[in-house]
C-alpha cells in the first residue's frame, strides 16, 4: 500500500522540483523521497546510482531500481516548498513502512525520529502519542551531514589549527622574536606540533582557567 500524498500539488504540474533534483548528485546514504506514481510516494535511502537509476532501500525491507527524475532528496523536497511540511503520524508511518501503523512499536518510532536526526532534519512535537498526531518537518542547517563533500571543510573552521602554521610576514606574528625558540621546544614534545595559532582567543580562556586553579602543594 502506497500513501496518497495531500502535497502532490506541488510535486507534479509544473514539475519544478523534479526538475531541480535531476542536477543534484545523490550519493549511497542519501534519505530521499521516491514519487511512486503521481500521487504517491514513500522514503528510502540510496544504494547507489548508475547511468540515471538509482537503486532504493525502503524501510520496510524491500529494494527497487528507480528512474532518477522520480527521485529527489527529502531536505531538497523541504528546502523546495514554498510552505512548512506537516502530515499525520500514521501518514508519516506510511511513507517510512508502507503501512499507517495505527500501532505504533517503539523500535520503528525510534527508527522514524533517528533517520530524520541523522539527515539532518527537525521535527516537532518530540512524542506523537495517536496516529493523528500531526508531525511538523523541516531541514536543520546546523547539522554537519555525514555523507556531505563539505562536511570536512565545516569542521575544519570550527578548530584551531594546532599543526598546521599560517604563512604570514615573520613580523606580524612574531614580534619578539620567540617564535623559533618555541617551535624548536615543542617539536621536541611533540614533532610535528606548532605554537603559532590564529585562534588566540583559546589560549587567552585556557590561560585564565589555568590561572584560577589553586597550585598543588
């Protein structure tokens, strides 16, 4: 049983969606959304992609080789839509097990909530006690993707930089004349290490943290 989805408005028509997702390189892990037919669709997750099919794995156990334009990722779909996405529990339980489940079993709710986390997507309320619940849906842009080409790059901005020297002017980052004095020191620690960091606010805090601590007697 496939769910009859109450959006399909926006899907099919003027196909701008589909269209959008045709140019986007899906890679294996992906969590996409699968337009079965007009009205219809589901969830899975990428296998793999070959000369524009892409094979499916659903979450009910089953896999399927589906063209590419029927094909697009759920954050894109979200991103894509011109109003927030909601649906009801058991149609949610419909796109994820091809079933309503009016039951709903805590290993398959945990299964719903953890692939939406992983994907990078939020949702709203946390419990969804009945199958009428409704299920609020949107992308989190402060999750790091595990599967993203730029996930590294993400990071890479978020620490400082303990190996790697900034190439700068000898006199605008050592001033006093240490700096050589300090690389031969740490090299000995640890070979491979450098002193010189643009992050100096994190050495002023751990200075301060430091300084606060009482000195063993």
């Amino acid at each position: 049983m496939l769910w009859v989805d109450p959006f399909s408005d926006l899907l099919h028509g003027t196909n701008t969606i589909e269209t959008r997702m045709s140019s986007h390189q899906l890679t294996p892990g992906d969590l996409i959304r699968y337009g079965a037919t007009a009205t219809r669709w589901h969830l899975g997750v990428v296998r793999q992609v070959n000369n524009g099919l892409v094979e499916l794995e659903f979450f009910w156990g089953e896999t399927e080789i589906v063209p590419l334009e029927r094909v697009i990722l759920f954050r894109d779909y979200l991103t894509a839509r011109q109003r927030s996405f909601s649906l009801k529990r058991k149609a949610l339980c419909s796109a994820f097990f091809d079933e309503p489940l009016y039951r709903l079993r805590t290993d398959r709710f945990q299964t719903i909530k953890e692939t939406l986390r992983e994907h990078g997507l939020a949702f709203q309320p946390a419990e969804w006690p009945t199958p009428d619940t409704r299920v609020n849906i949107w992308s989190d842009d402060s999750v790091v993707l595990k599967n993203k080409l730029d996930k590294d790059t993400k990071f890479e901005a978020l620490l400082p930089r303990w190996l790697e020297a900034l190439k700068l002017p000898p006199s605008s980052r050592d001033p006093l004349g240490f700096q050589a004095n300090a690389e031969r020191l740490a090299n000995d620690l640890l070979p491979g290490l450098t002193v010189f960091t643009s992050r100096i606010p994190i050495l002023f805090q751990g200075t301060a943290r430091l300084s606060q601590r009482p000195i063993a007697s």
